[in-house]
C-alpha cells in the first residue's frame, strides 16, 4: 500500500493512509458524498495482520461522515425597481432530510420581519439593493453545528415602473367614463394631465391612479387628447409616465368614390356604364355601425345586400343619355353612438349628384388601353401606396389641407409612396393622367 504523511493530506478512494500519533483529524467537504472512515492502530514493532492473538493490534472503528446538505434558495427578485416595497417571502430547502434552521440578513435599509417557527418576509428599502444572507444551523446527534451561509444577491435598477393606462375609454357626447392606470409600488401620488376643454379630467384624491373624462353633451365636433399619467415617487425616484390618445365626440365620415369623378367645367363626370365603389371612411369613429341603408338613384347596385348592409358597396353607372344621364348614391346609418348619420362626399366641392358621359375632358371612354385610369392602392394602406398610371409630380394632403407628402413619379411605370410616419386617417392624393388633366383620389392610412 502507498503511504501519505501528513495530517491534511486526503487518500484517495480505495486507498490507506498512514499517520503518525494518536488522533486523526477529517474534516468532509461541503456538498460532496456521504464518507465512511475505518480508523485501527498498529504497534510499530509488529505486523499489520489483525487476529485475536494479536493484542498490539486494534480493532477497526467505523465512524460514519454525512455531508453538508446544499442550500436552494428561491422567491428571490433577481432586481428590484426604485421605489418598490412590495415586500416577498423567501423560499429555503435543503438536499437532505435533517433538522435545520435558518437566521437571515439583509443589507442596510432593508428589513426582515419573522414569523414564528416559519419563513421570514422581506420588504425592499426602495432605494437600493441588497445580499440576503442565509446561515443554516444544523441538529447532528444532539449538537447544534453551524453550516455554510447561503449569499443572494439582489440587484438595484434606478428606474421606477411606469404606470400603464389598462382602461381607455371612447365617450359620446353627455357621457363620463373613469380612465385607469396600473398602481406603481412606491408611488405617492399620481397626476393627470392632456385634456382640455370640451373635455373635463377629474381627479378626486391626488393619490388615486384613476380619473374620470367627461364630455359635454353639446360636443358637436370630434377630439382626440392625449391624456397622460405621472406617476411621482416617495423615494426620490424620477416620475415616470404613459399616455394614449382618448376619442370623444361623434367623429366624421365621408362616402369616398373610386374611381374618382373627373370635374368637367365643374360637373362630377364619369364614364357612362362605368362600375363604381362607395365606401364608408370614418375618423375617429366610436362603437360599431348598424342599419346601414343605401338609396341609389338612376343607377343599379351591383353589391348583393341581402344579409346585411355593408360599408361597401358597388353600382354602375346609367348609360349616355344626354339630359337624363345624373345619378346619385346616398347612405343613412346609425353610429356607435345612436346618432343617426349621413356621410358628407369625400370631396366637398361634389354635389350629390354625378353625370355619366361618354368622353372625360375630350378624351373619349372608349380610349382603352392606351389612356388607363390612374389609381393609388392599397387603401386602406400600412405603408406605402402604389401610384400606378399617374404622371408629373404626386401630392398627398392630410385633412387638414396640408401637403405631407410629394413625390417626382416616372414617366414610365408604377411608383411607391412611403407612408410609414404618417399618422392614420384619411388623405387626399392629387395627380395628373396621362393626358395631362388634374385627378384627386382618396386614400386611408391605417396602422
């Protein structure tokens, strides 16, 4: 057998160790296997051979090493935000079946509270992070032995929550409706902000997270704040904020034409036996349509209504009848407010009433393929628009009148206008055909 001298030096297994004296200190690693150690005293004048006629040699003594159990630690926030106090309680198990107890620290600011005989609950200080130190304390045979502290860190993120608005309400005119945003742990008081007259913001106490938006019942026109929520710290820490627009009022709508009619010496003129779309476009529009009605006169409605009214529908233009060729379309719904509507023409200079001719600006309807129609798709569009068979220079106009966006277009080809930073809602395109006449399409940006 080899030999080791020396009293720290471990024999590995299988192997014997030979000290010299009378004592041997072990001492079992932390997490490593159960150990069994054989300890039996030789004469140094005699054999190693054990037998009863043998005196100068012991009897073998079996002592028996359990191992340190591991520690798992668990419902322990990896971060805590500034200001948060929401207080958690630690989950501590051993990986053996002994009795134990636990004493634990925290580091300054932090604090602990107890519970007998059961877990302990720590709350955050709010302004920084901390260790959770755990020292267990173990029942061996009777004696209390002190094991291996078990250290969690808890790191500090300076940021406090931002509140979230979860409750944002659409109100008719004459209605008051509570806004409400998620409670930020720390916070001291919360405040409201973004809504201006015709609107009221209440707030009754300057700690609560809600607020209640009233919209007057004369509201006649359509509005859209931005209502914001602050959320202000007991700690120190920076506010923080969320905001989202809230919709009041009726909104507006239009009955949108495509293709578009062409302004003949200031008559809307179409092909005669044409097909045309009209489709309801609204802005800011609350609730959801019913009892949609079409009247159409002097003209046939190719869109099968049978199972309902559509905010869509198709029609064909009467044939070329000099004196007798106007038509019209008109639709009466019910919005989402129990407002009975009639939507205004997309274009404002239109009357109601549209003719069917049999040439556009000179140019005769049977011009086919070599003198095709301009047009702008999708709509409603994400973000871009095809630009198809228009020429010069492209103009897109908001609501509002205002050019947003403008754009050379080639002599040959379609093109693509970007319309990504545009807010949604409607617009107005403006170009020319091939021809050299002004032409003006409307277009929905929806996100």
């Amino acid at each position: 057998m080899s030999a080791f001298n020396g009293p720290s030096q471990p024999a590995p297994a299988g192997y014997q160790m030979y000290r010299a004296g009378r004592s041997i200190n072990v001492t079992p690693a932390v997490g490593e296997g159960d150990r069994v150690v054989v300890a039996r005293f030789y004469s140094r004048y005699c054999s190693e051979t054990y037998s009863p006629g043998n005196p100068l040699v012991s009897l073998p003594r079996q002592i028996q090493f359990v191992r340190e159990p591991t520690l798992t630690v668990s419902n322990v926030p990896a971060t805590v935000r500034c200001g948060n106090r929401t207080a958690f309680t630690p989950s501590v198990s051993a990986s053996q079946a002994v009795a134990v107890s636990y004493a634990y620290s925290v580091g300054t600011g932090w604090t602990t509270g107890s519970v007998k005989n059961g877990p302990i609950m720590v709350t955050p200080s709010g302004t920084n992070g901390t260790t959770l130190t755990i020292t267990p304390t173990y029942n061996c045979g009777g004696t209390s032995v002190p094991g291996t502290p078990k250290a969690v860190a808890i790191g500090f993120d300076a940021t406090q929550p931002v509140p979230t608005l979860v409750t944002i309400p659409e109100l008719c005119p004459g209605q008051r409706k509570i806004i409400v945003a998620t409670q930020v742990p720390g916070a001291s008081s919360y405040t409201w902000s973004g809504v201006s007259a015709p609107l009221t913001l209440t707030q009754n106490n300057p700690t609560d997270w809600f607020a209640y938006i009233t919209a007057p019942a004369n509201l006649t026109t359509s509005v859209r704040p931005v209502v914001r929520v602050t959320a202000n710290s007991a700690y120190g820490c920076a506010a923080t904020y969320s905001e989202a627009p809230v919709k009041a009022g009726y909104g507006n709508s239009y009955l949108d034409i495509y293709p578009a009619p062409v302004n003949v010496q200031g008559v809307p003129t179409v092909c005669a036996n044409s097909v045309l779309t009209y489709r309801l476009l609204e802005s800011q529009a609350i609730g959801t349509n019913t009892e949609l009605e079409w009247t159409a006169y002097n003209c046939t409605i190719l869109t099968d209504l049978t199972y309902g009214a559509p905010p869509v529908i198709q029609v064909q233009a009467p044939s070329y009848n000099p004196g007798q060729n106007g038509f019209w379309v008109k639709l009466r719904y019910k919005d989402g407010c129990g407002e009975y509507r009639l939507p205004y023409p997309v274009n404002g200079t239109w009357q109601p009433t549209i003719f069917a001719g049999n040439s556009i600006n000179g140019q005769p309807c049977s011009a086919g393929p070599d003198n095709p129609r301009p047009t702008a798709y999708p709509s409603p569009a994400n973000e871009s628009l095809t630009l198809k068979n228009l020429r010069g220079t492209a103009e897109l106009y908001n609501a509002q009148g205002r050019v947003v966006r403008q754009q050379q277009l080639p002599a040959v080809g379609p093109a693509t206008l970007d319309i990504r930073a545009l807010p949604a809602g409607l617009y107005y395109l403006k170009g020319m055909d091939a021809t050299g006449q002004a032409v003006r399409q409307t277009v929905q940006v929806q996100h």
